[in-house]
C-alpha cells in the first residue's frame, strides 16, 4: 500500500510542478482540505476544511506565477492539519489519502522533508527528495525520474 501512495503521490507531486494550474474545489467532491496560501496576511487559512495551524513561522514568499502564493517554512517549524478523516485502511490511523503538493527547492544535494506525520519528529518523515533529486523514501521505492535546478 506504501509503495503505490509513494508512486501516486510523486506522479502527482511531478504532474503539479510541472503543469502548476488552479485546483477547483468543486471539482474534487472528495476533498476534505485545501490551502492555497496566496493570502499572505492568513497564510494557514483553509479553502476546504479547518484552517492551519503554525507551529513557529512562516513566510509568504512568491508562487510560480503573480496570482499564485507560497509560503516558506523552515527546519523545526510546521503546520498542523486537523482533517477529520475516519481511520482507514485496517487499524486506527489515516492509512489511505492522497496530498497534492507544489514545491520549490533552492538546489539538489541535499534531503528535503515534504512532509512527516509524527508530532514529535521523532522518526522518518513520510517522503523526501533525495540528494540525487529522486522523490520517494527507500523503503518503498524511489522515482525513476529525478528533479533539476533551473533558472526562471
């Protein structure tokens, strides 16, 4: 089951960076969140389901295009998702769900943490780019494709 939410998640995590167009909410009835970030005086406002909420700082910083904002948040800061999903998938937690992401690294050569699910940060976060720039976790596989720095 990890390996294909690893396998959709990057399909997914690629086809956005590379196609960056304006998720409909409506579009998707299924949606229980959606945080959009480009009101940058309420960046942990929610579009669909609860607002963020920080753990630290953030900053509002520019999206892939004027009408579209980011947010930058740094090493030990977080936010926290209360999404009211039932558990599923066998046993007592979310097992089963599917996170659309938008990134922007500064450089290859290093790990980056899209995100970790354990409060106290005191295990393996969920998916990372790798140094190598491939998206994934090495218990569950890698992607075969690999990201590039590029000037805009």
């Amino acid at each position: 089951m990890k390996t294909i939410l690893s396998l959709f998640i990057s399909i997914i995590i690629l086809y956005i960076s590379i196609k960056a167009q304006t998720i409909d909410p409506s579009e998707w009835p299924g949606m229980v969140g959606y945080w959009n970030f480009d009101d940058s005086l309420y960046l942990t406002h929610a579009e669909v389901g609860n607002d963020l909420v920080l753990g630290g700082t953030d900053l509002a910083v520019p999206g892939p295009s004027p009408e579209d904002g980011a947010t930058r948040i740094g090493v030990n800061d977080y936010y926290t998702c209360t999404h009211e999903i039932d558990p599923n998938g066998g046993g007592s937690y979310v097992n089963e769900y599917t996170l659309v992401v938008d990134f922007k690294i500064p450089e290859t050569g290093q790990y980056y943490c899209f995100y970790q699910t354990n409060m106290t940060n005191s295990n393996d976060g969920e998916v990372f780019i790798n140094p190598a720039g491939h998206v994934g976790i090495t218990e569950t596989g890698l992607s075969r494709n690999f990201l590039f720095t590029r000037s805009l």
